[in-house]
C-alpha cells in the first residue's frame, strides 16, 4: 500500500520543559507517547514499514518502540548525529535531509510513502488521501486542513490553484494578507522522484525548501483539502487543552485506561481510595499505586500518574501530574501540568524545584 516516515529528531524547544530529558514525540497522553498513536494509525491503514529518524534523547524513543512488533509494524531508526571524541551529539538533517540520508543509505523509499510529524494527534483517513495523491498522479502532496480566517497567522499556508495545484506559501501571514486558509498540517505523501531533488549530506527542510522547490520547478504538486482531526502539540498551552479534551471524552479513538468506579472517575490497579474521606469530581484518571490522603481534593478534567502521592488537604484543579509527583500538604494547583522536578501553567510559565519564586514548601512535591 505504502510506506510510512515519522519525523522525530526536532529538539522540542517550544514545549519545554516537558522535553527537557524527554524527546517531543515522547510526550504522554493518556499515558502513551503521541507517536503510539501515529504508529497504531499507520497500522490501521496497513501501513507496516515505518522509518523514524531519530536525534535529541533517541534511546528514550528506540527503547521503548524497538522493532514494532508489538504494534504489528515493522520499524527502522536513523541516527541524526556524529562521533565527537567519544560522544554521540546529535546533528539534524532537517526532515528532507533525513529523508535523503535513509534513500542514499538503502532506498528504503521505494513507492508512495506518507511523511508524518512525531508531535500530532490525528485520524486521517489514509487509504483516501493516498487515491487522492494517485488519481492526480502526484509527484508530491500536502494534506491540508482549512482554517478560520483570523487563525491563519498561526500556521504555514498553502496556496493552490483551482485544480490543487500547489504555486505558493505563505508562512503565518496576517488575516488580511493571506491569499488562502489552507493550513499546512506536516502530512506529506511522497513518490520516490521527490527524494532524487534533496541534496546529498546537506541539511535541508520540507517545508521551506524542498516544497518551494517543487513550485519552482513546475512539478506535479497537489494539495489536498481534507476535514479530518488534526490536533497539533505545538506549545505548552496546546498540550494542556488537548489533555483536557481528551480527560473530556472530546476525541475519538482516546479512551480513559483503568476501571470506570464511579461516574467519570478511572482508577488503575493497586489504587484504593477512601471515598469517604476525599473528593474526587471528574472526569478524573487516578493511576496505579496513587495515594490520595484524607481531606484532599481532585476536581477534574484531571490526570494522576502512577504512582503519584496528594497529601492531605491539598486541591488539584484541571491539572496533570506526571508519574510519582507528590504534591504536598494544603497545596493548591490550578490548570497546571506537575512533574517531581518542575511545574508548568497553561501557558507555559515554568517553574522549578528551589526556584526562589516558588514556596520552600514546593520540594514537598517532589517524588
């Protein structure tokens, strides 16, 4: 049917700190790393060989999805990185001059391959974007999600003729200057040709060079308008609305893991909770091993990793903790996200252990 190519060797810079000893597709929802739901995607599609290029905290990636097989996928690496008097340092090629790399080194891309980033949630119908891509006889395609006017500043947009055909982009341009709404969602489908036009060795990006080269060139380059879900963890801020959409049963195909024991409230093995003594109002995920201690309260959309210690008196409001997080006695934490070494608001203000700005009381909340 297809290959597949997920992009993961971005640094993750604007979603710090939750990247700070954790590589972006790493990052839990509903305690999975996004990338296992792209994988499981791709396997529903019949997509079964996949390449992930790899750079930033590789071995966090590579142990945990090894050869695939768990996901009834087949999976390979590539390394971005060089040998430096001993160490192993990243060096990102960019997404194309990933790609190149893995072409020069086994051709692996061999027919139509669907290019994925590592950091989105989506559920694209792939079978129909690829006839699509076909029935056009693409050289390359875009998949494109079109946008409200006044958001277009937040996106790279694609603008196409009447046909699809892609002539230009526009990257964040203000409403009143934009010449389209189709928003660029990193979803690419490429034929083998394409990898031919990216430079051997080079660092070189999809979407600001390869793309402009193949309008350039007057290549047969489509985009494709689609409505599907496309949900983007960009920023800090949009990790934490997703997590709240998710908490809220708002996205299909992500269902709360553990044993439903009251009305919107999820507890995992080995968690036992005295009702009597706190409260709990979800939707709300209390992980394995958690201890809530009396008096304390959980009110949802919220999320408790395994592991996790509320001590008494303490109230967690539309927040996530991270694993083995303890949050101290008569603390307060609204809208955050909380790990043993920092916490994060909405918009992404962190704050971290000993940090002056915070209360002697926060290394109470550590692990």
């Amino acid at each position: 049917m297809a290959k597949g190519m997920i992009l993961a060797a971005g640094q993750g810079t604007r979603v710090r700190p939750l990247t700070k000893d954790l590589p972006k597709p790493m990052v839990p929802i509903l305690g999975k790393p996004v990338m296992e739901y792209l994988i499981e995607h791709l396997a529903r599609h019949g997509v079964t060989q996949i390449m992930v290029n790899v750079a930033y905290n590789h071995r966090k990636i590579e142990e945990y999805f090894r050869d695939g097989h768990r996901w009834g996928v087949e999976l390979g690496y590539s390394y971005e990185g060089v040998y430096d008097h001993g160490d192993i340092l990243p060096r990102p090629l960019g997404s194309a001059g990933g790609m190149r790399r893995i072409q020069d080194n086994s051709g692996f891309f061999d027919e139509t391959t669907i290019v994925l980033c590592g950091d989105a949630l989506i559920d694209l119908d792939i079978g129909a974007a690829l006839q699509e891509h076909r029935a056009q006889g693409a050289m390359a395609s875009v998949v494109t999600l079109d946008v409200p006017r006044e958001q277009v500043s937040n996106y790279g947009i694609v603008v196409a003729d009447e046909h699809g055909k892609v002539r230009s982009f526009q990257e964040k341009p203000r409403p009143q200057e934009a010449r389209s709404t189709l928003a660029s969602t990193g979803i690419y489908i490429f034929e083998p040709s394409v990898l031919d036009l990216i430079p051997r060795g080079e660092v070189f990006d999809i979407g600001s060079q390869l793309f402009p080269l193949l309008v350039k060139r007057d290549m047969p380059f489509y985009a494709q308008n689609r409505s599907f879900n496309w949900i983007d963890i960009g920023r800090v801020s949009d990790y934490w609305s997703v997590l709240q959409q998710v908490l809220k049963g708002e996205i299909d195909q992500m269902r709360m893991p553990g044993t439903q024991v009251r009305p919107g409230v999820w507890v995992g093995l080995n968690t036992r909770v005295d009702w009597e003594t706190v409260h709990v109002q979800g939707p709300v995920y209390l992980g394995s091993s958690v201890r809530l201690e009396p008096g304390c309260t959980i009110i949802g959309p919220a999320w408790i990793g395994h592991g996790s210690h509320v001590r008494a008196g303490a109230r967690v409001e539309r927040s996530i903790l991270f694993e083995y997080t303890r949050i101290g006695a008569g603390m307060l934490f609204q809208d955050m996200i909380v790990s043993p070494s920092y916490c994060v608001d909405r918009l992404g203000n962190a704050t971290y252990v000993g940090d002056d700005r915070f209360p002697l009381r926060w290394g109470d909340a550590r692990a």
